[in-house]
C-alpha cells in the first residue's frame, strides 16, 4: 500500500448546490488545494475531480477529491480511488458536513456510525469497513422543526456566512494535523477540553 493520503471533500455536484451546508466538505478542499497549489481535474478511473500534491515542501503526498456524483452514491469514486492510488482505507479522510454538532465547532475521529449521514454510509459500504478517518465540520441543527434535508441543501445563513471562512479554515488544518501529528494529537487540538 502507498504511503498517499486520500482526503475527500463531500458534496454534491453543481452550482446550485456550491454554497449549502451539506457541501463544507467541498469547500474545505478548495482551502487545501490553494495551499497544495494547483487546480482540480477530472479522474480517467473515478467519476470525481482530483488534484495530486504534497502538503508543503517534501511534505505527505496527497490526492485531494471531489466526487461528482450525488452525496448518497459518494462510495463508488472514493472506492475507485483507492484503487487506482493503492491506498489503505486507514489513510482516508472524509470532510463532511454535521448536524450533530454546532456550527464552527470541528470534530475528528476513525470510524464509527454514520449518524444517518448517506454519504459516509455509501463510503463504509463501498470500501467494506468504517475504519476511515472523518472530519465533522458542524453546520448545526435544523432550527424548529425544518426537515433535517432541506436544512443541509439551503446555503449558510448571513451571521455564518462572516465565520465560515475562518471555520473552512480550521477544518483544513485539522486535515494536515491528521496527516502529520495522527489522530490523537489532532483531537487534543481541535476537541475543547471539558472542565
């Protein structure tokens, strides 16, 4: 198995869709691939759009992806991926949006449920194991009783819209602290201590 990392950025395709807060896993990737340098194309063997590099200078080397498919059928090109780049699904990240948390808060962990989140679902059943790294980028819950699927598919609301660069920001971070540091340290960073 390569030493690669794999981080995708979970979303769904198109410009109606570019700024809602079911797409931040996307948005992150933006931030990383500013920092790694270079634009995002399409793949021959996965139906996403990738970009090659390493994380600074001789740093990791890393294949940043963004589907293109649906967020409930994101499995298939993350599966395909880690064919074609031989990479162990322990050195997969996925950055998604989560409602179980609030906004501008970031959570890090390796495995576990899905929480009801399709797109981590399809992934666990395309690559046969949860045993994946996830970065959880809160986007809060739906306010009243608006159905959970119309919360994530509206856009970040005006308050939000002044915070979310700095919280796109903080979550690629906690992708190369990942990367770099491994999971423990990363969470010690990012989880606020309990008092």
């Amino acid at each position: 198995m390569s030493e690669t990392w794999l981080i995708v950025g979970l979303g769904n395709p198109g410009a109606e869709y570019a700024h809602n807060r079911h797409n931040v896993g996307q948005m992150v990737l933006d931030d990383l691939a500013a920092r790694v340098g270079g634009g995002f194309k399409s793949h021959k063997a996965a139906r996403a759009q990738v970009l090659e590099g390493r994380l600074g200078i001789g740093g990791p080397r890393v294949v940043l992806a963004k589907p293109l498919t649906y967020m409930n059928v994101s499995g298939g090109p993350v599966s395909a991926l880690t064919k074609f780049y031989d990479i162990d699904p322990a050195h997969v990240i996925a950055v998604h949006d989560e409602i179980d948390i609030p906004f501008d808060t970031i959570k890090l962990k390796l495995g576990g449920g899905e929480g009801g989140h399709n797109g981590l679902r399809d992934i666990s059943k395309a690559l046969a194991t949860k045993d994946y790294l996830r970065v959880r980028v809160g986007v809060g819950r739906p306010p009243g009783r608006m159905d959970t699927a119309d919360f994530v598919l509206r856009d970040f609301a005006g308050p939000e819209k002044k915070e979310l660069p700095f919280l796109v920001g903080s979550a690629a971070d906690a992708v190369e602290d990942l990367i770099r540091e491994g999971l423990l340290v990363a969470q010690q960073k990012f989880h606020p201590s309990k008092a």
